[in-house]
C-alpha cells in the first residue's frame, strides 16, 4: 500500500514539473537527452558508426526545423511545437531501437 502511494506521489510530481517548464525549454532539454544518448551509446559500443551517423542526421533534421520555426516569427507556434515533440518521439524511439539491437561495434 504504501510503495503504489509513493510511486503516485512520484508520478503527480514528475507530471506536475514537466507541466511547468515552458515548451520551448522542455523541446530544448530533450533535444539534449537524445544528444546524451547517442554519444553514450557509441561510447559503450552498442552504436555501430552508421548507426551513430544515422541517429546524427535525424537530430540535425530537428534543429534545422526548430532553427527556421523560430526564424519566421516570435517563437514557436502550437503546430510546429507539436510537429518538434513528434519528431523527438520518433527520434528517441530510434535511438532505442537502435541501441538495443544486439549490433555493436565490438
């Protein structure tokens, strides 16, 4: 009983603090995560290097979009937030993917 209400309370917690950061920051800190993840992963070796250059090339395809978004007016609109999040969940399943697929470089 007491472990499901610690993990609510967590649960409530962590949705109540991404809720607060502004989307802009949150787009940003994700776009870092995903960055931390490739490199991590050619680091251990679960990343081959076209893996690496792939996964490279589709973060740069999301700062391209993010950069001319905000270059055609005050910040970003709700479509092209939601477009960018999109493109970080299929970003960030890919690196997952990716990772996890028993392809390493050793």
């Amino acid at each position: 009983m007491r472990t499901k209400f610690l993990f609510a309370a967590i649960a409530l917690g962590v949705g109540t603090l991404a809720s607060a950061m502004p989307a802009e920051a949150r787009i940003n800190q994700r776009q870092g995560n995903q960055q931390h993840r490739i490199w991590h992963g050619v680091g251990t070796g679960e990343l081959t290097a076209r893996e690496a250059y792939r996964l490279e090339r589709q973060q740069a395809h999301i700062a391209r979009y993010e950069r001319r978004s905000r270059a055609d007016g005050p910040g970003l609109t709700g479509r092209e937030r939601y477009r960018l999040e999109r493109m970080q969940d299929r970003a960030s399943r890919n690196i997952y993917r990716q990772r996890h697929d028993r392809q390493d470089r050793w």
